[in-house]
C-alpha cells in the first residue's frame, strides 16, 4: 500500500488546492475547502480485458472510422426515449439529477421493471423490502429486475461479473464508497473514483450504466462539476412537488439534442407519460375570463400550447410590482415598456403579474405576443375570444418579429381546435388550404384593434 496522501477540496466545486485557505478561487465560496485523504492502492476496481488481437488499438483516419449508427436500446418510455435521443446507448453513463422526493428512483425502478434487458439496481439508500413495496405498487412482478443493496463498488462488481446483466441502475453515486480511497462516502475523492470505475466499466463491457446524484440546495448536482464532464449524457427531473406533473429535461447528451423534454404525471401507482402536453398546460373553464391568452411554443422538436395568465390592477403601494411565474421578469419590463412607449397604453403605474400555468418555465421568445395579449385583455377587462392563439416576438420598436418552425406551430394549433392563429405578415408560410385562419400582423397595434376593437 502506498503512502498515506492527503489534500485540499474545494466542497462547492471540487477545485483542488495543495494547502488549506478560506476562499475558494475557482468558485469564490468562503470555508468550504476541507482536508481529505487520498491514499490509493496500486490495483484497480474494474480489471480490463485485453484487446481481441492483443494490440494496442491505433490511429485511424477519420475516414476510415465506421460511420454505421449507434443501435439503441428502447427503455419502452417514450418520454425517456426522446430525451435520451431514441433510447439507451450501449455502453453510455446517464447521470439523473433532481430534488429529493421528485420521483428519480421511482422513474428508473419503474422502468428498470418494465425493461426487457436483464437490468440490475443498485441501491444505497433504501432496503431491497423497501424497494419491493414500492415495485408492487409500481407494477405487480417482473422477471428481468435484480435488486442489490450495495454500496462498495467491489462488491458490485463482483455481482455484476456473477449475473452479467445488460443494463445496470446506481441509486445513488453520492452513497457509493472504493476501498482504493479512504474519505468517507459522498466525498469530492469518492465521487470522482467511483465514477471513474464505473465509466472504465461501462465503456470496457459495452454496458449502459444509469446514475441517480443528488442536488445541492443551489439546484446543481451534488459533487465536484467534473462528474458532469465525465459522464455522456445529464438528465434533469424537475417540478413542484405540490403538483403532480414532472419535466425530464436534458443538460448534456453526447448522443442527441439537448432541446427535448418528457413529461409526467405524478400518481399512486407511479409517474404516467403525457403524450399530449397541450391538454394539461391550457386550464379548461367554461366562461371567458379576461387575462388569459394560449401561445404556441416549442420544447425541442415538440410544440406545446400553453396558458399565459395576467393581471393588471392598480398599484396600492408606491412602486408598481412586477411578478412572474415561468417567464423571465426582466423581458416583462421590456415588453411593458414598449406597451407604454410604442402603443400609448399607460401601465407604468400598474401592478402586473404574470403566469405560465402548469408549473413550467418557458423561454421561448415566441410567447411574447400571447403575454402582451394577456396583459392588455386584463388591463381593458375584456377576454380573448376563445379559439385564438399566439406565436410572434416582440421587438423594441413594437413591431412582431417572425418566429422559427411557424408552419409547425400552426399545425399543433389547428389539431388542438383553434380556429384563428396570429403570427408575424414577415414569416414565410409555406402551409396551403389549412383549416385554420391565419391573422398576419405586424405591430402591437394591430393585434389590440383586432382583439379589442
């Protein structure tokens, strides 16, 4: 065994430092540089195989590289799938990050169940009854899952090469602990070793390993930034726990586009995929009500038609609030000031809240058209006539700016029953006979004497 070291990390960002200081330079945190023993033996937790031809493998000229798309494997979610890109790469390392008690292990213990590879999950956190309770809840049997209480990695290892499974689910990297560190389990060492073990696994067997890491209260995952470096594709679970919908988004992915996003439904017997958003992000009321207006957006290669609600009253205090909830607040004062500048309308002594229903956060510039319709509808007290729809952004100079893929926000809209879409005279509309009317403005003006005569 090797001389017992010790060094310096940095417990916010990882950032290594020979000695002790009180502020991290990388991260400027103050007193979260901590001492930790990194004393290694010379052996390694997942022993390679040699090369079939027993070379060394050699450069290649790019050319020369086979070009033949990855095959996939479906984990039979299609939110997930989409996500991902079109399913599992095989030998890939997913890290699945979210708030505590959103529904990460039981995302992937309900998949893990309903898989058709043989599939071993790992768990660190709970008891195998524990896991087993919530399976029956989940679905009442299936013979593809393993369950394994384990948090050294040798030990999961050996497991692994006893029942060679195709796909394997860790729950959670911040409990797994290697014998070859000596820092406790969750540590900056830790993580980073034990992660490296399980890439070297991954990429050595052609086997996709699955991570579930924990937040910090910031919302980043827990661990020094490197772990998202090291692993292929970063996978975010969010949502209010107070509502029963869950967004899978993807911050990184080797494999696809980091634009898509799943949605879920939060119920007894686990999370149900919503094939159509659209149905639970517009409020369904039988009466017009003033401030509301529905946008059309895109999440990715998805379009969404979502419920854009505002309220406009006087100001009690001194100062105008300014609120939102799913929209940037920085780009409401931008849009009430050219409200007030470009289109006469005097809001400046108005409080002015806005919100996205169904708990998401969009940033689609397309949407600006259906706020500035919400926000003049509750300011004149008067609705927007059921059937409408928005898709423009609005520019500084009060002038509706043409949106990208219009054709097929339309045809979203036109599906879900609208009869009338307003969009900028400027985009290129390449669709023909639709049954839909398409209004083409150019200014704030325009749309405020059609909507309000």
């Amino acid at each position: 065994m090797s001389k017992v070291k010790t060094s310096f990390f940095c417990q916010n960002c990882g950032t290594q430092y020979a000695k002790w200081q009180g502020q991290c330079n990388a991260c400027k945190e103050w007193n979260t540089i901590a001492e930790e023993i990194i004393q290694k033996q010379e052996k390694v937790a997942w022993k390679s195989e040699p090369t079939p031809t027993g070379k060394a493998p050699r450069p290649l000229k790019i050319n020369e590289i086979d070009s033949a798309q990855e095959i996939r494997m479906n984990t039979t979610d299609g939110e997930l799938n989409r996500v991902l890109g079109g399913g599992l790469v095989p030998g890939s390392l997913t890290l699945l990050g979210g708030e505590p008690g959103i529904g990460k292990s039981t995302l992937l213990l309900q998949i893990s169940l309903k898989l058709p590879y043989k599939t071993l999950y790992v768990s660190g956190e709970e008891s195998q009854k524990q896991i087993k309770m919530r399976a029956e809840r989940i679905t009442p049997d299936s013979d593809n899952c393993y369950i394994l209480t384990e948090t050294k990695t040798q030990n999961i290892f050996k497991q692994i090469e006893a029942m060679a499974p195709e796909i394997v689910i860790i729950d959670s990297i911040q409990t797994l602990h290697t014998d070859y560190i000596e820092s406790t389990a969750g540590s900056i060492s830790q993580i980073r070793e034990t992660t490296a073990e399980l890439i070297k696994f991954a990429k050595e067997t052609n086997i996709p390993v699955i991570l579930i890491g924990h937040i910090t209260k910031d919302g980043n995952i827990a661990g020094p930034k490197i772990l998202e470096h090291m692993v292929d594709t970063v996978l975010q679970f969010e949502g209010d726990r107070n509502h029963v919908y869950r967004i899978l988004r993807s911050l990184k992915n080797r494999f696809g586009s980091t634009a898509e996003l799943g949605i879920y439904e939060m119920l007894g017997s686990g999370l149900r995929e919503v094939s159509n958003p659209s149905e639970i992000l517009i409020s369904h009321k039988d009466e017009e009500l003033s401030g509301t207006a529905i946008a059309s957006t895109l999440e990715g290669m998805r379009p969404l038609m979502i419920e854009i609600q505002s309220l406009v009253s006087t100001a009690v205090y001194g100062t105008p609030q300014r609120s939102t909830t799913g929209y940037n607040a920085k780009r409401l004062n931008m849009i009430l000031a050219v409200l007030e500048k470009r289109a006469g309308f005097r809001l400046g002594a108005k409080d002015v809240f806005l919100n996205v229903t169904g708990g998401i956060s969009v940033d689609d510039p397309a949407i600006d058209l259906a706020v500035v319709a919400a926000i003049l509808s509750s300011n004149e007290d008067i609705p927007v006539t059921k059937g409408f729809c928005f898709a423009g952004e609005v520019g500084l100079s009060g002038e509706i700016r043409p949106v990208n893929r219009v054709d097929q926000r339309i045809q979203e809209a036109e599906k879900l029953g609208f009869n009338t879409i307003f969009v900028s005279k400027y985009n290129k509309i390449a669709l023909k006979n639709t049954g839909i009317k398409i209004e083409l403005v150019a200014k704030i003006e325009d749309v405020a004497s059609i909507l309000f005569g």
